[in-house]
C-alpha cells in the first residue's frame, strides 16, 4: 500500500483501489477503483500503473509508469527501478 486512510493516493483520490490479476474480472462500477489486467510469464508479471493527472499538450493526461514483479526473486520493479522485498526478520525475499 502506497498511501493510509485519510491520505490522498497519487491520483489525489481519498478512496478506492487499484486490482491487479491475471485472471477475467468485472471491471468496478465506482470510478476511483481500476481492475488491471497483467501478464504473467516465466514467474514475472507485466503492467503498469497510474499516477496523478499532468498537463502534456494542453490536455490533461494519466501519467503512467511500466511495472514488472519478479514472483521468484520477490522483486517489484517500477519505472525501471528495482524495489526487492525483505522478509519480517529483514533478509532478503
């Protein structure tokens, strides 16, 4: 979770959700919340996500940023950043 209750996320929202599967799901009727459909491929997931609406050619757009999890080595990568998880007792995957 990237932000807390009561705390607008990226896209200035102070509720609903982002979904991500690899499976068919109905798409939400709430407009604040996205069902995302990823690629799942040799243990590595293939998406995107959005972030705050910027201004590009006069228009405002949904910015957005590649994204991969590598299911095996427990790493989320997100704009070509690596960000590898830590178990509770703080080792590595």
């Amino acid at each position: 979770m990237l932000s807390g209750l009561g705390v607008p996320d990226a896209r200035g929202y102070l509720s609903g959700y982002s979904y991500f599967t690899s499976s068919d799901a109905k798409p939400s009727s709430k407009a604040t919340n996205r069902v995302v459909k990823v690629n799942v491929s040799s243990d590595v997931m293939v998406s995107e996500i959005v972030g705050p609406r910027v201004m590009k050619g006069g228009q405002a757009v949904e910015s957005k940023a590649g994204m991969s999890a590598d299911l095996k080595r427990s790493v989320l990568s997100v704009d070509g950043v690596d960000y590898p998880s830590k178990r509770a007792d703080g080792a590595a995957g």
